[in-house]
C-alpha cells in the first residue's frame, strides 16, 4: 500500500475520501467558531443575522466587544504575564538541563532523567492540586513557626506560573536537548582552540547553534502556558487568565464575544505554531 | 634528548609522554622534536594512539606523564585555549551559524584584537589562501576544498607557533584530495609554519612530509624522512606499513653476514637481507619485497644472477595506467605475488594464465622478525 | 581542564535548577498530597492517620462507579483515536510524497496550536439543541425538531478523540516514515498481500509509536475537565470533577487528595503496563 505497489481505484477512491472527511472534521469546529464571530445576533448559532464586526470594536452593551470588555482584556494581560515567566523560566531551566543531561556525568543521571520526564505523564490537573496542597503546607509552616505569612504562595499567579513551569520546562529541556545532541563538539573544541575561553565558547558557538530550539521551546512554552486550564484551574486566585474567564463564561451561556476571543487566539496561535514549524525547518537541514 | 636546551630550535618537542585510558596505554612513553618549520606528519592506523597524541599536544588531554614543549615552555596544565597551536578538526570544524569572514576573525577578536584591524588581516588571510571574494559567503555554500582552505586560514591568520591537522582530507573524494595534497604542502611553505599532520593513509605521509613518524600501538616504529622509511623500513611494521609489498613468513634456515636462507612453509626457497639486528637460524622471520623490485620476463635465461626467482602463472592483470601490475601465482606454494609492469609496452598483451618467470635481488628483500599484527592491521596494510 | 574544581563547580550550578523543580514543585508536593491523603479529620481541627479517606472511596458507590466509567471511556477515546488515526498517518507518511506530505501533516497539527477550550466551544455550536447541526438537519427535512447532540457519552468521547488526536498522529507518522519502502515492498514481493504485509511489517514497525500515541492519549482524556464538564454536562460523571469537587466546591481536601492520589495510581499503571507490554523505557517513548 504504498504508490509503487498497484492499487484498485476503488480503494484509493475511498482512502481519500476517508483523508478528507478527516480534515473536514478537524476544521469544521474552528471554522464555525471563526465564522460565528461575525453574526450580528446574541448567540453564536444560525440563523445568519448579517455580517459584523461589534463583536471586535462595539463600545456598548449589549453587544460589548472583546477590545472594550474590561474582563476579556485584563484575563489576556494576566495571561502574557503569566506566559511571560513561564516561558523565561521554563526556557532557562531547560537549557541547564538540556547541557547537564547531554554533557555532564554524575551520579543517579538516568534516574533524575526519568523523573524530569516524569511530570508529562502525571495529569496536569493532579499536579495543580499537589501544589495547591504543598503550597498551603509550606505557608502554614512558616506561619507557625516564624508568625511571617507568605502571601504570594496563596492561590494566585505566583502558583500558576510555578505549575505550569513544572511541567512546561520537560518540554523545554526535551527540544532543547534534541537539538544539542546533534551539536558537533568538535566546534566547541575549535573554539577553544582559537583561544576562547569555556564559556565564551559556548556563548560564541553553542548557544547560536541552539538559537531555533531556544525559540522553538519558547514559542511552545508561551503558548502551552497561555492555553493551559487544568493545572491553573487548581492554583488560580483572583485575577484570572483568559482560558479561566473564557470558562466561565461558556458556563453561563455564550455570546458572539467568545467566537471572537477564540479568532484571536486561533490567528496569534496560528502564526506562532507556523513560526515554530518554520524553525524547526531550518533546524532539520542543518 | 633529555635535557632540553631553554632557547630551541624545535618549535615542539614530547618528552616521555604517556598517556593511559584505564588499563589501556594509547601513549606509550613517546619522545621526539619537531625542527621549526617543517612539515612532520605522525602515520598510524586507527588506535595506534595518534589522535591522543595529537588531542595532547591542542591541550584537550593532558598527558598522565612526560612534558611537551612549544617553543621550549612547557605546555604541561596549559589549557587549549592559552596555547601557541591551532588545529585543522577531521571534519574541519568550521561554525556554521558564521560566514567565511567571521569564522577567520573568531580567534583574533579572541586575541582582543582591535575591531578596526580584523577586517584587513582577513582579507589578507583571504588572499593568501586565493579566496579573496569568499568572505561574506556561509559556510554551506563552500565546496570542500574551499571549506579545507578556510579552515587553515583560520588557524594561520593567528601565527601560531605550530598548525595541527587532524587527517583533514579523509572526508574528500580522491582527485581533490590528490590536489589538496599538493596544495598542504604549498600552504606550509608560504607561510613557513611548522604543520604537525597526523593521517592513516601512506601516501599523504609521503608526499607532503619532511619527516614522518611511524606509530603503533602508542609507539614511534621509525622516525625518518618518507625516503627513509620506504627504502630503509627498520621494522617489520614499517616495511609493511609504508608502500605496498609482498610478503612471504617463513623461518631462517642459514646465514652468513647479512644474507639470511629463509625456507617458507610451503617448501619455498628465498634469500633475503636481514634488516633486523638480532636475527638467528630457526627464527620465524618475514620478507618484504617491493612489487616494484621484482623484476619479470617471459624466458628464464633472462633471469640469470638474480638471487630468487620464481616461475608463475598469471593470475589477473591489474591495469592502472602508469601504475600497472600483474598479480602472479606461484603453483607451488599458492603465493600470489604484486609485481610493477615495467612502462616499455613489452607486457601490454600479458593475458591471465601465461607463464612468467619473476626474480628479485638479494638486496630488495629485507627480513624481519616476525610481526605479530592484529588481523585490523593487516586490513589496513593492505 | 587543569583547574579541577571548575567543573565541578559548573556541574553544581547546572544541577540546581534542575533539583530544585523536581524536588521542590513535583516530589515535595506529591509526597504531600500523599501524606494529606491519609489524613483524616474526626472532628473539627483534629485530624488521624488512617486509610479513611480511601475508604470512603470504596464505600461510596458514585465514587467508584465515576472512577470506573473514567478509566473505561478514557480507554474506549483511546481505542477510536488509534482507529481513526491510523489510516490518515499511513497516508501521510507513505502515500503523499513532498510538499502535499508537509502541508497535511502541518494541517493535521495547525487545530491543536489552538487553545482546547476553543476547540470544545467549536464542538458545543455544531452540537447543541440550537446548533449549526441541529439547524441544519432541520432545514435538510431530516428532523421536525430540535435535536439536543449535547450531554450524552458519546459527545464526551467525540470531543476527546478531537483533542487528543494530534498526540496519536505525530508518533505514529514519526514511526511510520521511518519505515523504508523497500520492506513493504518486500513484502509484496514475497508473495504477501495488503492485509498481511499491514500485519506483520507495518504494525509491529509501527509498535513504539503506537504505545506512546495511546499513552498519552489515555492520560489525557484520563486528566481532562475542561471536554467532559463542556460536552457532557453536569452529568457527565468524570473523575477529575470529583476531584474539583472535594477541593473547590467542598473544600474536603483530604477527601480530595485520596481522590487524586487514585487517578495518579491509574495513570501510572497504565503508563507502565503499556511501556511493559511494548518493552520500552519511558525515556525512549517520550523523549
């Protein structure tokens, strides 16, 4: 089953029909989604009341658009903030992983490997909780014995960015790691040579070299971060990100304002995932 | 060579070096001295220890024993990036991510060179390498022997005292290699650098090498010029190693001065000359003969005075231009023996299965001890 | 190089990032959580050490009938995401050639770059009483009145296998491509035909990614909230609801963490029985 090998052409009718249907229901959602974000009526759904951008640009009620929804939009800045730091710490600490486990020996190397792994597999909801719980014991024990309480270890931002980070970064340090692992190290060593010094090495040649992971990880983390529910669910305080404040609206009953915050996320999404797949590109022909 | 005077001549000199991994000995206790602007290669097969030895002397192993010295100061504890050597990487090592230009300047902006002077000392470097337009070029779009030349360009643009190249022609095709020999060569003499040269393969050695230094199981087997060392082998590595050669094992029957009776095990006759010391009747021995020492001809009595000859049938002609041979079988014993067609065109309709009378003089056979050699040594001889 | 205490020194501050996420964010809190969940509290502010927790879950019937249906749609979204993505990875990576091959395989990943909540709003427009579906079904004769499409099993495993497909599709077309031609060719050379050479060279080449696909297919649908509580309602009975529950709603977190603890049990063995049974490492399968 492969060109080479003869097939009927009532198979090969159907296989591709099959493909397509496929696509058809992978996009069909996101499309209604889109399209319904420009129905000038209350409720995402048919009839088709006519073309509209209020959804987007409207000042007043009933149909507030997204850009003046003071809600929507403070949920998109508390969700580039917490994107922000996820993605520099998961970024950060992948890179020092990425050169510990590609580079260094030292003792129980393959456990401490299986137990960075380890975080993928473990439900992101259940990791939100185990912080929730930790986080909670920590500041009843500093409570106790120094009388200080640790405001910022409440449910709040500081737990959702230190949830999301502790599974976003075993992502980080797995694409990282890949791309390290082709890296010659005679380059480094002919650094060396030309007289830098270790660490100028590695800031003159190996981290260039890892420059599309460095980015590629970071586009994934922003976006697994920006998109993240389970984990944030479990540690969110009172300032929500847009996927906490989108959730309770669908709760409530949807509006057009929906559709049109998930346009927005499927352009800005769209064209971080093809930037990503573009570097990725480069980093396969190198 | 143990005292070694404080001002020297040689640009780099080993003492006793030593270099073990685990209990295996990939340096075994080498000393030698590299006279200032030579080209010295170090010929070896795979695991006879010369890239250890070559990784000592760039600063990325450091020696267990013995002290190495670049311009008579010790290099002992020196790490790589503070020595007076720059080294050529087997695959060249150039940095991708930079174009031609920037991977020349690398080292000199490493040196704290002035931003205003790098240009000019690259175009220079440039020049005399006779790429001048290469460089705003990446490195990707640079044919091999181009990427060769900047890689040596890079290294020689920072004067270093000695330029080590790790076999940086293993990776090209064989008529820009041919080529490229030529041009290592001119390079070293333009810029009057001593090149230390390390490679498996005899005939860069050869070509291009003021002294070559035969290696083996972490050991010089012979130190010489490539005359040397292909007319005056010392060992039975050597003899095996430089050039091609037929081989015969037999064990000494007689001797008298330096004329030895070898009697093979197939019953076969030969007379050699020792070119081991310590040679004694019953020894296990090996004679060496050049294919082009042997010398051929239809009849017998052309063979006359000639101390061996053998007669034989054709087994298959190797035809190779110039380089011509004919591989002969000895019905006897079943040796096949390489021998050089002579270039007068007397030979040139020899067919597989003719009879050929061969002799070699007593003079072109040099007997050995015998070798012991591992069967991935034999492979490599070959 | 001489100066030995350099490296050392580089290996300590490489490595502490590293100790200080695991232990600090994952172990510490896991061993917590543990520790939490054989807690019990017998009055107010006065807790044991005990199994209670545990027991409870046991002794409750909805616990553990919504901890089994969990397990047992989680396995069946599994089964229907490998079903449906087999064929279009096989096509993708053997039939389609070139450019055509990039641009299905980046369509078939472009939908998950998009955030899952949006995906499920997709779903709940096509699917509910007033949705595109039923509207059109309507307009098309095919039905006199609303049809309600949400709330119902089968809508709960459609959403699923919708947002787990990417993570069957990459593994499996990653496996297949590297299976050169020339051994189904073989194949078929040999004497075999569609069906046998799919048996016994595609599939048992295909095994590795076939295993990870559906590992980490079953964990998430295993861990989602966000399809279960959207498509399948207030009734759609999924495990990580109970959880939310005992946390959020009424504050039991003892009750919680014992429940957490379970489908942390149930992830991990099926991860482990799948790494088992395909003999493979979790490092080799995720990394």
């Amino acid at each position: 089953m492969i060109p080479s090998i003869p097939q009927s052409r009532a198979f090969k009718g159907v296989y591709a029909a099959y493909i397509s249907v496929f696509f058809l229901y992978l996009l069909i959602p996101l499309l209604v989604v889109a399209v319904f974000a420009f129905n000038d009526a209350m409720f995402p759904s048919l009839p088709w009341k006519g073309f509209t951008f209020d959804w987007f640009f409207s000042s007043t009620e009933p149909k507030l658009g997204i850009f003046h929804d003071s809600t929507i939009m403070e949920g998109i800045g508390v969700s580039l903030f917490v994107a922000f730091w996820v993605t520099v710490l998961s970024v950060f600490v992948g890179t020092c992983n990425a050169f510990l486990f590609e580079r260094k020996n030292f003792p129980f190397k393959n456990f401490l490997y299986v137990l960075m792994i380890l975080p993928l597999v473990i439900p992101g909801i259940i990791l939100g909780i185990s912080m929730l719980v930790f986080s909670n014991t920590v500041v009843n024990g500093v409570e106790n014995v120094f009388g200080y309480e640790m405001e910022f270890l409440r449910p709040g931002l500081v737990l959702v960015i230190l949830g999301q980070f502790s599974f976003i970064t075993t992502i980080a340090t797995l694409v990282i790691s890949a791309r390290l692992r082709k890296f010659d190290i005679s380059l480094e060593e002919a650094a060396l040579n030309l007289g830098a010094s270790h660490l100028t090495a590695v800031r003159t040649i190996t981290l260039p070299y890892l420059k599309p992971a460095l980015f590629g990880a970071g586009i994934v983390a922003f976006l697994m971060s920006f998109e993240n529910f389970n984990t944030t669910l479990m540690l969110v305080g009172s300032d929500a990100p847009l996927t906490i404040t989108m959730f309770d609206r669908l709760k409530e009953g949807s509006t057009p304002a929906l559709n049109a915050v998930s346009l927005l996320l499927m352009i800005v999404s769209a064209i971080l995932a093809i930037t990503s797949i573009f570097l990725q590109r480069e980093k396969g022909q190198k | 060579m143990s005292s070694s005077p404080r001002t020297s001549d040689f640009d780099l000199e080993c003492h006793n070096i030593t270099k073990r991994f685990g209990d295996f000995t990939a340096v075994d206790d080498i000393s030698f001295s590299i006279p200032k602007g030579s080209f010295f290669s170090i010929l070896g097969p795979s695991g006879c220890g010369k890239t250890t030895l070559l990784r000592m002397m760039a600063g990325f192993l450091e020696p267990d024993s013995g002290d190495l010295r670049i311009k008579g100061k010790s290099m002992v504890g020196v790490p790589p990036n503070k020595r007076p050597v720059n080294m050529v990487f087997q695959h060249l090592a150039l940095f991708p991510m930079m174009t031609v230009e920037e991977n020349i300047a690398y080292g000199l902006k490493r040196q704290g060179m002035p931003k205003a002077d790098i240009p000019a000392k690259v175009k220079s470097a440039l020049e005399r390498i006779s790429l001048p337009d290469a460089g705003p070029k990446r490195i990707d779009q640079l044919s091999g022997g181009q990427k060769q030349r900047i890689a040596i360009a890079r290294c020689l643009v920072l004067d270093p005292d000695v330029l080590l190249l790790d076999e940086p022609l293993g990776a090209l095709d064989l008529k820009l290699r041919e080529h490229m020999k030529v041009e290592l060569k001119q390079l070293q003499h333009n810029f009057d650098t001593t090149f230390v040269y390390i490679t498996h393969d005899q005939s860069e050695a050869l070509v291009m090498s003021d002294q070559v230094a035969v290696m083996n199981h972490g050991v010089f087997e012979q130190v010489g010029t490539p005359q040397e060392l292909y007319y005056k082998p010392k060992t039975a590595f050597v003899a095996g190693f430089v050039g091609d050669t037929n081989r015969w094992s037999g064990s000494i029957k007689g001797m008298s001065g330096n004329e030895v009776q070898v009697e093979t095990k197939d019953g076969l006759k030969l007379v050699a000359t020792a070119a081991d010391q310590n040679l004694a009747k019953g020894q296990n021995v090996d004679i060496f003969v050049r294919p082009e020492s042997v010398v051929i001809s239809r009849k017998s009595d052309a063979l006359v005075g000639i101390e061996n000859t053998i007669k034989g049938n054709v087994e298959s002609v190797l035809f190779d231009g110039a380089n011509s041979r004919v591989l002969v079988r000895d019905p006897s014993s079943g040796d096949k023996i390489m021998v050089t067609l002579p270039q007068t065109g007397e030979f040139n309709d020899l067919q597989a299965g003719q009879e050929l009378h061969l002799g070699w003089r007593l003079a072109q056979a040099k007997c050995f001890d015998t070798l012991a050699m591992s069967a991935e040594q034999l492979a490599d001889m070959s | 190089m001489t100066n030995k205490t350099a490296p050392k020194l580089g290996l300590i501050l490489l490595m502490a990032p590293l100790l200080i996420w695991l232990f600090a964010l994952i172990l510490l809190p896991h061993v917590d959580m543990f520790m939490l969940s054989i807690t019990e509290k017998v009055a107010p502010r006065v807790y044991e050490t005990g199994l209670g927790n545990y027991g409870e879950f046991f002794a409750e019937p909805l616990y553990w009938n919504t901890y089994a249906r969990t397990a047992i749609m989680s396995i069946l979204t599994t089964i229907v995401t490998l079903v449906i993505a087999f064929p279009v990875s096989y096509y993708i990576a053997k039939m389609l050639r070139g450019r055509m091959k990039a641009v299905l395989f980046v369509l078939c990943l472009l939908p998950f770059w998009v955030s899952e909540l949006v995906r499920t709003f997709g779903w709940m427009i096509l699917l509910r009483e007033t949705g595109i579906i039923s509207t059109f079904l309507q307009w098309a004769g095919l039905a006199d009145q609303p049809i309600e499409m949400l709330y119902t099993d089968a809508t709960i495993v459609v959403g699923l296998v919708y947002t787990s497909m990417l993570f069957m599709v990459v593994p499996l077309v990653t496996t297949l491509e590297s299976l050169d031609d020339s051994y189904i060719e073989a194949g078929y050379d040999l004497g075999g035909n569609g069906f046998t050479v799919m048996r016994e060279i595609v599939i048992p080449h295909a095994m590795p990614g076939i295993v990870s696909g559906c590992i980490v297919v079953f964990m998430l649908s295993l861990g989602n909230y966000l399809t279960p509580i959207l498509l399948g309602g207030k009734d759609s009975l999924w495990f990580t609801e109970q959880i939310y529950a005992q946390f959020i709603t009424r504050f039991n977190w003892e009750q919680g963490a014992a429940f957490g603890f379970l489908l942390l049990i149930l992830s991990s063995l099926i991860v482990w029985g799948g790494l088992k049974l395909s003999r493979q490492t979790l490092s080799e399968t995720m990394g």
